[in-house]
C-alpha cells in the first residue's frame, strides 16, 4: 500500500522517530522498551495494510449499497410519483 502523507504528518513522523525527550531518550527508543507499545507496533507493520484494505473494502461496500438504495427509493417514489 502507497500511503502519501501530508507534511506536517511528515514532520510528526520524524519528530517521533528522531525527536528525544530531557533525558535523551527517542520516542521511538520508548516504544521499543515498552512491552505492549512493541506489540501493537509489530500487529500494525504485519497486519496495518490488510486492516486498512479491509476497512476501504467495507466502506465502499456500504457506500455503494447506500447509493443503490437510494436509486431504488427514488425510482420507486418517481413511479408513484412523489
């Protein structure tokens, strides 16, 4: 999956990656010290892309069901003339 991304998503990605803390600890350094941070950062870089294919697929799905109710609706109010 391509995924652009805005500049100032830009800037927040690498404020995280490359920015530290006081202490000179990286955000990023955090994460990877923390068990469940580590966790939820492995489920999304294995399983993130298919996530978001899915979550597109149902959206255009119920969208597109929508739309074709609303025909229907429509088509069915035209007939009796409303």
């Amino acid at each position: 999956m391509d995924v652009e991304l805005e500049n100032d998503d830009k800037e927040e990605l690498a404020e995280f990656i490359l920015g530290r803390d006081e202490a000179g600890i990286s955000n990023l350094g955090k994460v990877l010290n923390d068990p469940e941070s580590l966790v939820t950062m492995a489920w999304y870089a294995l399983n993130g892309d298919k996530m978001i294919d899915d979550i597109t697929m149902m959206y255009k799905d119920a969208l597109k069901k929508a739309k074709k109710e609303a025909y229907n609706k429509g088509l069915e109010d035209g007939k009796k003339g409303i």
